[in-house]
C-alpha cells in the first residue's frame, strides 16, 4: 500500500522505503530552552548594569554648577597668588607738601613688591627737575598754618592762623613756611623728596614724564633726571592706569 501513514516517530511514505524524521530528543530541547533562558537573563542583568553606569556617569545640573563654581574659585585663587599687585600715581602739583604723597606712596608700594609707576604732569613735572627747589605756600591751603617746629613746648603748640589776605601780602612768607615745613619733617626723621625720589628709583619705580606739558611750558628734557622712563602723553599713560589694581590722582 502506498501513501504517507503516520506513526509514532516516523512518518511512513512508503513501506518499502521508510524515512526517520529527525526530531531532537526530549533532554537536548530541555539544554536548548535553559540556555536561551540563561542568555535571556544575562541580557536583562547587562542592561541593569549599563543602565546603572548611565546613571553614575550623568551629572545633574546642580552638580555642574556646584563643580564649575569650585573649580573656578580654585583658579582664581591660584591667579591671585600669582598676581603682582599694581598701582599708578597721577602727580600734578610741583610744591615741597604735594611732593611727599606720591614718593612716599610709590616707595612703600614697590618696597612690598608692586609694579608702580608715576606720571607727572603739569606741575608735577617739578618733582623730576635735577635740582629740586619745591617750596610751601600757605596761600589757599586748608591745612595751613603749621605748628611751630622748633622753640619752647608751649610755643611748638599753638597754631599761629594768618590769614591768607595776610600772608599773602608779607614778603617771604613762602620762605618761611618752607622752612618750617623742612624743619619739622627733619624733626621726625622724615626723608626728604630728593631722598624719597632715590629710594622709589632704587625700588624700580617708573617715572613717566607728560610730554605733552614738557612742550606746553618749553622745558628741555635736559632739566629733569635721568631715570625719566618714559615721554608720553595722557593716551599712552590710561590704558596702563586702566589695568592698575590701584589708581591715585595726587
């Protein structure tokens, strides 16, 4: 007879000719449907893993935030450690008092290791002549009169107010006041502006020299000293008084 007859493992198509059909046995599908379940597992703990690592490696926004504005302090910190300090002096007037502010400033600064310097102008140019002839006038000035430095204690207490009207009017005045003014800084052992001028040279002060007034007033780069720096004008001096740390109009 012939025609497809199925039996248990086989189908038989022919009597005479019988065919297996090969079919996996009952333990090899077992292995077969653990492993895949095994590799189904491993796939859910892989993701659980990378979805963890995602989450440690994500940084929140205010954590960022928080990281940047530490690391920012850190480098200004660092900057400011670095940093050399500096200040710059604008000196305009040419009298014996005025001359004292911008010297005594400009020393003290680089003794401690500033980048200072100074420009002179106008009057101030007075303060880098070789020879040095600043006076004191008490005319106009508020801090006028000063008290006698020299004579008896009760003497060196008063404050002898003269009236500008009068000063002004006495014939040497100015002299006197200057006099005075030299007496009681060497009273108390206060050095003088030539001194002063030397020690903010040795502690490499720059002194900048205003062209500009040189011309005004016909002076001659020959009457002033030396260690003049620099001759410019107002539009060369800003831009380095602009980036100073500190900035004084004297």
């Amino acid at each position: 007879m012939r025609g497809y007859k199925p039996t248990g493992l086989f189908v038989v198509k022919d009597f005479e000719n019988i065919k297996p059909i090969s079919i996996a046995p009952a333990k090899q599908v077992e292995e077969i449907t653990q492993m895949s379940k095994r590799r189904s597992m491993m796939s859910v703990e892989l993701a659980v893993k990378n979805e963890t690592i995602a989450d440690n490696l994500l940084i929140k926004p205010e954590e960022l935030d928080s990281w940047f504005h530490q690391k920012f302090e850190e480098e200004m910190e660092k900057h400011e450690d670095n940093k050399i300090p500096s200040m710059t002096i604008i000196a305009t007037k040419g009298t014996m008092d005025m001359a004292y502010p911008p010297f005594i400033l400009a020393s003290t600064a680089a003794a401690l290791g500033w980048d200072v310097s100074i420009f002179f102008t106008f009057y101030g140019l007075e303060l880098l002549k070789k020879d040095l002839k600043l006076k004191v006038s008490p005319l106009g000035n508020p801090a006028m009169p000063m008290k006698m430095p020299f004579g008896p204690q009760w003497l060196k207490e008063i404050d002898i107010n003269i009236p500008n009207a009068v000063s002004s009017n006495i014939p040497g005045f100015e002299n006197l006041a200057t006099v005075m003014m030299q007496q009681t800084t060497k009273a108390k052992g206060v050095a003088g502006i030539d001194e002063l001028r030397e020690l903010s040279l040795e502690a490499g002060v720059n002194m900048v020299a205003c062209q500009m007034t040189v011309d005004l007033f016909n002076f001659s780069q020959d009457e002033f000293i030396d260690e003049v720096s620099e001759w410019v004008g107002a539009a060369s001096f800003l831009p380095i008084a602009a980036k100073a740390d500190v900035s004084l109009f004297i």
